[in-house]
C-alpha cells in the first residue's frame, strides 16, 4: 500500500466517524454520545482470525452499553450485555438480523461464541454462552464505510436489545 493510500484510509476512518457521531447523536436522543476518542489494544478479523493492532483507532462511546468505531475495514458497532440478562431468543433473534455478526466474552474474547464466517446454529451458540465463564458477552456488528448502513442497522439492534430489556 502506498503512502497516499494509508493516508486516505485514515482520513476516510477519522472523517467518517466524526460524522457518523454527529448525526447519531442527533438521532440517538435516549442515549448519551459520547466524544469521539482513540482506542487502544483492539484487534480485527482478517484472513479468517484475530489480528492485534497495535495502533489505536476512532471510536465513540454510546452509554450505557455500546461502541461505535472505525478501523480499517470499515465501521463496526459493539454492545456488551451481563451473560445473565440475555436469552436464546435474543442470540437467535441477533444472528438472523445482522450478517457480519460475531459474539464473544468480554474476558476471552479471542475466542468468539459466534462468527459470521463460520456459522453454526443458535442453540450451539446460547450452549457455549452458558457454559462459559464469561460474565459479560459482546454483540459486534461488521460494516463497510457505509454511515447510512451502520446507523440503519445499530437502530435495528437497539429496538432488538429493547425488546429483550436489555437498554
């Protein structure tokens, strides 16, 4: 990749999640939207495994429960909810609802319950949550730079959470 290129990608991560941001926080009037900062000590899905990256990325808080970020392949939206407030249904309802999808514990997150490239059904999911050790599980959503995308779909998963009080 040339230097031109990384310089662009940047920009695009930056610029867009700013923007996305302001118009969330719009949109977003139960919730408060936080200022967009860098995180640290993430990692990305690439060529079908975790890959740490050791630079930081944009990102904003959604309290109480979520993440709205950029990286390099695009936006991805993040909740984390305790093991004991979520059901089967919700797992299943999540899973059928948004494509590039992945569960994983809060603790052990390298080791995901559910990934969008290698999908197995709902039960098998809600049996691994279960018998986990993990106290809080996370519901990560995958985009391109598409804004109107995420914020379609991160509406979509707050209803979903809503129904399962989860919000």
């Amino acid at each position: 990749m040339m230097i031109r290129e990384v310089h662009e990608l940047l920009n695009k991560m930056w610029e867009g999640i700013f923007e996305l941001r302001e118009e969330l926080r719009q949109e977003l009037e139960d919730f408060e939207v936080e200022e967009v900062g860098e995180v640290f000590n993430a990692y990305l899905y690439i060529d079908s495994r975790w890959e740490e990256m050791k630079y930081p990325h944009p990102a904003f808080t959604i309290r109480p429960a979520g993440e709205v970020g950029a990286t390099p392949q695009g936006f991805y939206f993040v909740f984390a909810f305790p093991k004991e407030e979520i059901t089967e249904d919700f797992v299943r309802e999540f899973i059928e609802g948004f494509g590039r999808a992945f569960i994983y514990g809060m603790e052990n997150f390298l080791d995901d319950f559910y990934n969008y490239e290698r999908p197995i059904s709902p039960a098998d999911v809600w049996r691994k949550i279960r018998e986990s050790d993990e106290e809080m599980i996370n519901f990560e959503v995958d985009f391109s730079f598409d804004k109107e995308e995420v914020k379609r779909d991160l509406l979509k998963f707050i209803e979903l959470a809503r129904r399962f009080n989860l919000l």
